[in-house]
C-alpha cells in the first residue's frame, strides 16, 4: 500500500455523506483545518485501508516508537518521499481521529506556541499490520519474502535485540535477517565449520 494523495482523498470522500443520507449518526474528524461528520458505516468499512495509509506515515509517529511528530512533518511517508500537501495531510488527519487511531498530543488552543503553529500527532495502532519484505540471500542469492510488523522492523533496525522485537519469528527467519543467508545455504555451510559473518 502506497500513500498517495489521490487515494486519501478518494477514501475521504467515499467517507462523507451522500446527498440524501441521515446525518444524525456521524464520526466526528476534526483535523487542523477541517472538521468533518463522517459516514460511520462507511468509516467503519474503510478501518483498514485508513490504518494502512496511516502506518505508511513516518515511523516516528507511532507512539511506541517516536511518541509522535509534527503535522509538518507527515508530509512524507516512511521512505522519506514527499506523498502530499497540507490539505491531503489534513483529510488523512481528519480519517485517523475519526478512527480514533490519531490523536494530537497538544490541546488546540495550545497550538500557537509549537514550531509552525502546527500540532504534533501520534498514532495509536492496536492491531498491527504486516508487510512483506524481501531478503535476497549473500549466497544462492535468491529472494525470500518474510512477514513482519513493520514496527518491529524499525526497533530491531534501530538496535533492539532480534528477539526481543521479533519474539514469534522463527528461528530460520530471524536467521535470515541477521545474516542474509537462507535456511537452505545456512545448512549446507554449517553441519561442521564453526565460521564468523
Ligand atoms: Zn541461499
């Protein structure tokens, strides 16, 4: 899942009422510039494309890993690539406190004392999502894809032991990561030699 600003302000409308449609039940998003009632059927059954687009912003974001970053700062997602502008920001902003998965960490009126005016947010994902990823082995060189939670990824990338951000991983798979060798070669290199990486 690729953010773009296309495909949040696609689901930000799918979200909205439709001409006709009973506004007494609604979920509130009130994001920086917007403050919108949603469809909550239609929030609801777009729950987990928002939590995929959302967990597509920079890390740093969640609150178990960087405890939260600034609106100006969600410009671009996880690889660092500029996906939108305020605006887009703001419908992404708007979908996540519907959700209830984004929050600010500051009050409103607050607002005006932090750099640029700008809130800072946090996102709060309960169920976690998995990517894929592929690892080509050092040796046969040959691609294997592994599942993982994207948030362990980043700890155990930013130092945390393997096991401790990945404690229901397989051994071979932990294996993999670490040492970029395959199950396949790794048994075939180690019956007998004791060999450091
Ligand atoms: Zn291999």
């Amino acid at each position: 899942m690729k953010l773009t600003a296309q495909i949040v302000h696609d689901t930000f409308l799918e979200c909205l009422f439709k001409d006709g449609e009973s506004t007494d039940n609604y979920k509130l998003g009130e994001a920086v510039l917007i403050k919108v009632g949603f469809n909550p059927k239609r929030l609801k059954e777009k729950e987990p494309l928002i939590d995929k687009l959302l967990k597509e912003l920079p890390t740093d974001i969640h609150k178990n890993i960087g405890g939260g970053i600034s609106f100006l700062n969600m410009c671009v997602d996880i690889n660092d690539n500029q996906w939108g502008e305020h605006k887009n920001i703001d419908e992404l902003v708007a979908l996540g406190i519907a959700t209830g998965k984004l929050s600010f960490l500051t009050p409103r009126k607050m607002w005006n004392l932090l750099p640029g005016g700008m809130p800072y947010l946090v996102l709060n994902l309960i169920k976690h999502i998995m990517t894929t990823i592929s690892v080509q082995c050092k040796c046969c060189g040959k691609n294997q894809d592994l599942d993982v939670d994207p948030i362990s990824y980043t700890k155990w990338q930013k130092g945390m032991l393997i096991q401790n951000a990945f404690p229901d991983m397989s051994a071979d798979d932990r294996e993999l990561l670490i040492s970029g060798t395959c199950t396949i070669c790794w048994e075939e290199m180690f019956p007998e030699e004791d060999e450091t990486p």
